[in-house]
C-alpha cells in the first residue's frame, strides 16, 4: 500500500471517529417517501402523490413495474397503479433506493464517471439480488434490491474527498486502494446515519467476506452471490472468486444448469436502469 493510500486510510477513519467527516444527507424525496410510508394507514394515492412530485423517480417505478421480471398482461402507464401492482412498503423501499442516485454528485469528470460506474453496477446487483431473493428464499425481494443499491454507498463520500485532494485524484492505485480498503467502514456508518435497518446496515462491511457463515440465509448472502454473478466474465478481482466454494451459494441452493433461472437473472441485471 503506497504512502498516501495509508496516510489517507488514515485521515478518513481518523474523521469517522470523530465525526468529522461530512456524509451526504438523504434527499428529502426519501425523507418524505419514508415518513409516508412509516404510517401504517398510508393510502397508494396519498404515497403516489409523495413519489410523484419526482418525475424522473416516477418513470423508474413505473419502468420497473413493466420490466420482463414483473410484468403483467397490461402495460403499466401511472404511478397509481404501479404502486398498487407492488404494494405500498414495496414502492417506497425501491423509490428509496433509486433516490440514492440523486446524491451521487461531482465537480470534476474523473470522479463523475467513477461515480456513474458505482452506481451502474449496484443497479445491476440490485436486480440480480431480487431476482435471487424472489426464486431462492421467503426474504423481501424489494429489500433485496434495497441492499444492492446500497451495499457500495460508502464509495460517495471517498470520492468527493478525493476531488479536494488532487494528489489522490491523480494516482487512480491509489484511490482504488483506498476505496476498497474503508468504503465498507463508511458505508455502514452512513447507512446507520440514515438509520437504515440494521440488516442492511451490516451489509457494506460484510458481503465482501466469502467465508462467510450465517445460520439462516439472509441479504448479505444475496447481496454477495449477487455481485459474484454480476462480475464474472470481467477483469475484476471478483470474476477470479470460485462461486461454488461460497458457503453463501450453497445455502441458497441455486443451480447453474438451470436455464430458465439463468435467464431471469440475465433479465434482472437491467431490471432497475
């Protein structure tokens, strides 16, 4: 590890722990999508309203309503009905993570394309992780996919450091380094800012641990054979990981010559663009 990855490791945890480094704030459309959907006599068109003030969130629920995992004889074309299709806990855990992206924001080009790579394979995990969760387990699928959005959250706040800091923005070893070395601390902590339930709290500092045991399966477990799958066939350290030998794979019991499974799990790598 070079001698600025350390001595930045060193700063980020050092402003962790004293709670000095500033984590970006959930976008009020979530704030306001959690507290509607907190209420338990919530009505589909008092959290349609909620969700519909943000257009460009509405087009994606109603987009994934109609996606080849989820559709029905009839097209989708209204919130209102999208969210009566999923169910209203549903619409607002999904609408929450797809909010998500809105807090991923940068000045310089570098940073803004490394962001968009985050974010374009969490949406991908994000699908296979509730695609996996639907056919494999009785978990909720839209935490499933709720965990996938945000398993790499903890990437946000080392890359807008990295724009203050130029000496790490220029050396890309660096800064990947340091990026795979504390997001999961970050993540956790910024998941646990925003009070995210705990069993989606542990899952940046977990999913990355493939000797994993757990006793029942749960969405750590999805969320990891779920980046294993979206990887593979790449350059990236994940592809070399041997699926097979991850107890996680095991405990959910998928099986490889399945073609049908294969080809939802395909189809839901897109299910969340």
């Amino acid at each position: 590890m070079s001698e600025l990855a350390d001595k930045v490791q060193q700063d980020l945890v050092e402003a962790i722990d004293n709670d000095d480094l500033v984590l970006p704030t959930l976008p009020e459309v979530a704030l306001k999508i959690r507290q509607a959907a907190e209420d338990p006599e919530i009505s589909i068109s008092h959290l349609s309203k909620v969700i519909g003030r943000d257009t460009a969130l509405s087009a994606r629920l109603i987009k994934v309503v109609n996606s080849p995992l989820l559709r029905a004889t009839q097209e989708v074309t209204d919130l209102h009905t999208a969210i009566t299709r999923l169910g209203t806990n549903y619409s607002s855990n999904l609408a929450i993570g797809l909010v998500m992206e809105q807090i991923f924001h940068a000045r310089s080009e570098v940073v803004a394309q490394k962001m968009r790579d985050v974010w374009r394979k969490s949406l991908e995990i994000a699908g296979v992780s509730y695609a996996l969760c639907r056919s494999y387990t009785q978990l909720k699928p839209d935490q499933a996919a709720l965990g996938g959005l945000v398993h790499q959250i903890g990437v946000l706040p080392i890359l807008t450091y990295a724009e203050d800091h130029y000496e790490l923005l220029s050396d890309p070893v660096s800064l990947n380094h340091v990026i795979d070395r504390i997001h999961p601390l970050i993540g956790d902590k910024l998941l646990r800012v925003w009070e995210f339930p705990e069993m989606l709290v542990q899952l940046p500092g977990l999913y990355l641990d493939f000797k994993r045991q757990s006793e029942r399966v749960d969405y750590v477990d999805l969320v990891q054979v779920a980046s294993l799958y979206c990887h593979k066939d790449t350059d990236h350290p994940l592809a070399r990981i041997d699926a097979f030998s991850v107890p996680a794979f095991k405990k959910l019991g998928i099986d490889p010559e399945n073609e049908a499974m294969c080809r939802e799990l395909e189809e839901s790598r897109s299910m969340f663009y």
